[in-house]
C-alpha cells in the first residue's frame, strides 16, 4: 500500500535553540531543545487520542482541561461552533479566538479575560496558570479533532507551529460510529448526507473531500503539516514519534520515546471493513481511496 505523503526532510526546521514564547521555562535536561507550538487534528476516531497521548509523553503541555479523548474542552468551547463559522465569522474573529486560545494556553484562565470569553468560565479553576505552572514542559500542544477545520488559520497565526493531521483507511472511518463532523461541517465541503442512501457512503465522501483539502493544505504550506497514518503509527510506534520529534526539531533520547509510546496498542477496529458490505460505496469513491494508496480489495493479502 502506498503510504499517505510522508514528512520531506529537505523541508524539516531547524533545530530549536529557542522557545516560541517569552521567558525561560526550565526544559528537562535530557531534553536539549524547545518546542514550537503543535496542534493534532484529525477526522474523528482517526486515533488522534492515542497520538496525543504519545506527543504528550515527550514533555509537551497539552492543558489542564482534557476529556477521556485527550481533547482540549477550551478549544471545543471556542471553536466547536459550527453555526457561528456558517454564519460568517471573519478571519479576524478566527484570528482573535486563536490569540485568545494561546494566552489561555501560556497564562491559564484569568479572571479578566471572563467578561469578554464566558464560555471560560467552567474552565477557570481547571487551568488557572497554563504553560506558566509547568515549568518542565517542552512548550505547548492542543489535540483536538476539529482543529483540523482550522488547520490554515492556525498556521497563518503561527508562523512556526506544526500540525499533524492524523489519518487511518478510508473505509475504516466509513464504517465508525463517530460521525459528528459529518453532521458538523459536510456543508464546509458542499456536502449533504441526506444525498447518499447509507451514512456510511456519505461519511466516506466526508473523507474524500477533506483529503482534498489536505493536499491542497501540503502544498501551499510545504513543511508545516505532518500527515500522520495511524496504521504506521500502532505497527511502528517509535519510529513514527522519533519522525514527529525530527519535524519538530527536537532532540529526544530514545528511552523516553520509548517510554512515550509504551501504551500505544493497536485496536481491533482496524481492517473492519474488509469484511463489511462495499457496494454501498460508488465505483468513484473506491477509485479515489485506491489512489491515494490504501486497498479496497477484501481479499486479506490484496
């Protein structure tokens, strides 16, 4: 199978001698560089919990209010909003939630920023210093599936961060019962679910045109998006972390990225769809995913 575009060294940073925020954060010592500011995103149930979780091993802040997903609830609570982004909301609405989201990240919640964000308020007593009360932390992460909608936003405002986009077969998201980007954002795509006879189809056409803007997103930000399978990421672990730290420009012992991915397993839900019913999928659909690499053929060795 041909694997999804892979990182191009000759775009990789440097490696980092300074941290992408003001003063000292006193950095592990086995760590010997800092951390530009990451986001992972991704379809949901790609497996961006368990990416988090590994990236998080490696000293990352990923905030003090998570759920069991690993999702950031402030960034939920300030962008999880599709009616106001289908209403119109500018780039520069966008661009002052984000400059609002990074000062919560460094800072915590203060109490004056809870006129203005009231959506906070819940989490104020949950992050009240952010990165600022982490000292040993390598800098900032937020993991949060919908980010991905968010993606050219997110690196227009940071000239330096990184975003990996995780990803898992095709067929296997059309078949998870986490659906509720499809009914979130289709219509971002010109996409309406009621126009397919199963979920499943619908979901996968969700896929398709997402991928689409994610090639369009690689090539006009070469370097800054890490599309990450998650099939590669269970079988190999720490190669692939070691890949994501090369990205980030950092400098990571092998014991901890070891020690980072010692959870990670792989679950029984991929290769699902070999054995469910593909004729609910069009010709065009199973084009598509066969040519950006990943099998369609039922057969175990095809």
């Amino acid at each position: 199978m041909r694997s999804p575009p892979r990182w191009n060294s000759q775009d990789r940073p440097p490696t980092r001698d300074h941290i992408d925020a003001p003063g000292g954060l006193g950095y592990p010592g086995d760590v010997q560089n800092q951390a530009p500011i990451l986001f992972i995103g991704g379809l949901g149930g790609s497996g961006t919990r368990a990416v988090a979780g590994a990236v998080a091993g490696l000293g990352y802040y990923p905030g003090d209010c998570l759920n069991g997903a690993n999702d950031n609830l402030i960034f939920t609570a300030q962008f999880k909003h599709p009616d106001w982004v289908r209403q119109g909301a500018s780039e520069a609405e966008i661009a002052a939630r984000l400059t609002l989201f990074e000062t919560v990240m460094r800072n915590g919640v203060a109490p004056s920023i809870l006129v203005a964000a009231p959506e906070l308020i819940p989490f104020r007593t949950r992050q009240p210093e952010g990165l600022a009360g982490h000292p040993n932390a390598i800098g900032w992460m937020t993991k949060e599936p919908n980010c991905h909608i968010f993606a050219e936003n997110i690196l227009q405002k940071w000239p330096h961060a990184i975003f990996v986009y995780v990803t898992r077969h095709p067929l296997d998201m059309a078949f998870s019962d986490n659906k509720g980007q499809l009914g979130n954002w289709s219509w971002m795509f010109d996409l309406d679910p009621a126009d397919f006879s199963a979920p499943e189809a619908a979901q996968l056409e969700y896929w398709i045109r997402t991928q689409r803007r994610l090639d369009d997103l690689l090539k006009r930000y070469p370097g800054r998006i890490h599309p990450l399978n998650f099939e590669q990421f269970t079988e190999a672990p720490e190669r692939e972390l070691t890949e994501i730290a090369d990205v980030l420009g950092l400098k990571i012992p092998t014991e901890r990225i070891r020690a980072a991915v010692s959870e990670v397993i792989r679950p029984g839900t991929i290769g699902r769809w070999r054995g469910r019913d593909l004729s609910i999928f069009s010709d065009e659909q199973l084009a598509f995913c066969a040519q950006a690499g990943w099998p369609v053929a039922q057969s175990e060795g095809a």
